[in-house]
C-alpha cells in the first residue's frame, strides 16, 4: 500500500515538475509547482517527518510560492509572453546534465539500499519542541537574529525598486 | 502516525476529486458549439474590459516579504506549544516526550518562556524597525490616484 501511494505521489511530483519546465504559461507553471511542493510534502510523511510535511506546506506552499505568484503578477510584459521558449546553453547544459545523470546513476548502482521492515514512526513535533528548548536553544535564537536580518535586509532591498515603480506608475 | 495522515489524504483526494470529476463528466456528455461570445469570461453578465492580466499593486510584495518571515516564526512557535505544558510540570514530564533524545536536566517552565520571550523579542525588534521606517505604510493618497485605475483598465 505505501509503496503503491509513493509511486503515485512520484507520478505526479515528477510529471508536475516536468510540466514547469515545459509549459509557456508561467502562471501554470506556478500551479505545476504548488503540486510539485505538496507532493514533496506526501514524501516527508511517508519517511515519518511530520512536522517537515507540515513545513514543507505553509512555507513552500503557502508562502513562497504566493511570493513567486506575486513576482509573475508584477511582470510588465505577462499578457505578452510568446509561446516559444528558446534554449540558449545547449551544450554546458547538456555536459552538465549528462554528469549529473552520470553522478544519479552510478550512486544508485554502487549504493547497497538495505530494506529493513520498521515500526510506523511516532510524531516528531514534540520531540522537536524539546530539543529546540534545550539542547539546541542557542540555534534556536540564532535562527531567531536570522529571521531578523531576512525581515529587515529583505524590505530594504525590495524597498527602493518597489517605490521606484510605484513612482513610474504615477508618472 | 500514518492512520492519522490516511486521514489526511482521504480529504485531499476529495478535494481534488470535486474538482475533477464534474470536469471529466460535463466534458463527456456536454455538447461542443462554442462562439465568440460563449468563450468570453463571464463575469456576473457584466460586459469585460481588459485583460485579467493586470499588474498587481506592487505593494504587495513588500508585505509578502514580512509574511513569510513571520510564518516561519510561527511554525517554530508549535513545536514549542506543544511541550511548554510538560516544561512547566517539569524535568519528569520532559524526559517522557524527549525519550532520551535531549539532556533535559535543566529543563523549566521558566527557562521555555524566557527562551521564547527572547525569540519572540529579536523579531519584534524587526517589525518594529520596518513600522518605524515606514516600509509597512500602504500610502492611500498614491494608490487612489485616477491615473492609476486608467491605465489598470486600458
């Protein structure tokens, strides 16, 4: 049963993906990749990280992927986007596609992948809580002056092309 | 675990499946004649005008940005909701949730909170310099301005 759920969550993860990279519409491929994102999500809980799944869906989901969303809707030219889409690296893309596909297959090959049967695993989120509030309290604060930097740095940075356009629009 | 996500996937199936399966029926046995004026979006039997792709306020990417920070900060308070109640009780309690995955000697109610007072403090200090410095205001008088709508419709 968990086998027949990861292959249909891999079926769709990877047909999604493939639908990014290849439709013209970018506001499809925003969706194609809502899809790719909550997939990923089905795979953390199949692997018994549950509090990643629900990470994996408010963040990726429900944040960034709205913040992609929003990038698309500012685009000037997104009524007028040709249908075309024009490859231009060919060949580096193409030495470093094959050395990736290389790198994929001869760790899939050499990799021993023990199979062991294993008790379905208990949620994560309290023990979680409980690292973070004693073993890994520093990092835990740490990753608060982190948030800080990106709440301030991101505003400013985004501060001044946003009021430019702002006073474009005016103009 | 899983029994609780079964759950989980069930709704979502649903979801998904309310969606798609009156597309898939009404695709099927509706008849295909479409015109100009059937292809056009309805929108509550007004007449459209202009494109949906319209740019977007661009103001609202700066408190996107903020969001997602706050998000972030949200999905580290439930880990630690979650086990304050035991941190109060104390170590004992503690010790049960972490199942000797944590030194949880030390552990308080009064050391979980002033750890989250502190978290929470650091990120108050930078919503309070964005509001300070104005990033957060919406500047009405610029966006009522006639000439934007204009050139929203044209």
């Amino acid at each position: 049963m968990f086998d027949f759920i990861f292959f249909v969550f891999s079926f769709v993860c990877i047909g999604s993906a493939l639908f990014v990279a290849f439709t013209p519409n970018v506001v499809h491929a925003a969706l194609g990749l809502a899809s790719t994102f909550a997939t990923l999500a089905g795979f953390y809980v199949l692997l018994g990280a549950d509090f990643l799944a629900i990470t994996q869906i408010a963040i990726y989901v429900g944040g960034i992927l709205v913040l992609m969303l929003f990038g698309i809707m500012y685009t000037h030219t997104i009524a007028r986007v040709s249908g075309e889409q024009v490859m231009m690296q060919v060949g580096p893309a193409l030495l470093v596609v094959i050395l990736t596909l290389f790198t994929l297959v001869a760790t899939i090959l050499s990799t021993a992948w023990p199979v062991k049967e294993v008790a379905p695993p208990a949620p994560t989120a309290d023990r979680i809580g409980v690292l973070l509030m004693t073993d890994y309290l520093l990092p835990f604060e740490v990753a608060a002056i982190l948030l800080l930097v990106a709440l301030v740095g991101a505003v400013v940075i985004a501060q001044t092309p946003v009021r430019k356009s702002i006073e474009e629009s005016v103009d | 675990m899983y029994e609780n996500y079964a759950h989980v996937l069930i709704f979502a199936l649903v979801a998904v499946g309310v969606v798609v399966a009156p597309l898939i029926l009404f695709a099927l046995i509706r008849p295909v004649r479409p015109d100009a004026e059937k292809l056009s979006a309805y929108e509550c039997g007004e007449r459209v005008v202009g494109t949906p792709w319209i740019q977007f306020n661009i103001r609202y990417y700066l408190v996107c940005l903020v969001f997602l920070v706050f998000e972030v900060e949200i999905l580290l308070l439930f880990p630690w909701a979650l086990v304050y109640g035991a941190f109060i009780g104390g170590p004992e309690q503690v010790e049960a949730l972490a199942q000797g995955a944590a030194n949880t000697s030390e552990a308080s109610g009064g050391m979980a909170f002033v750890a989250m007072f502190i978290f929470m403090v650091i990120l108050a200090v930078g919503l309070a310099y964005d509001w300070g410095k104005g990033y957060l205001e919406w500047e009405t008088e610029i966006t009522t301005s006639p000439e934007i709508e204009e050139k929203e419709v044209a």
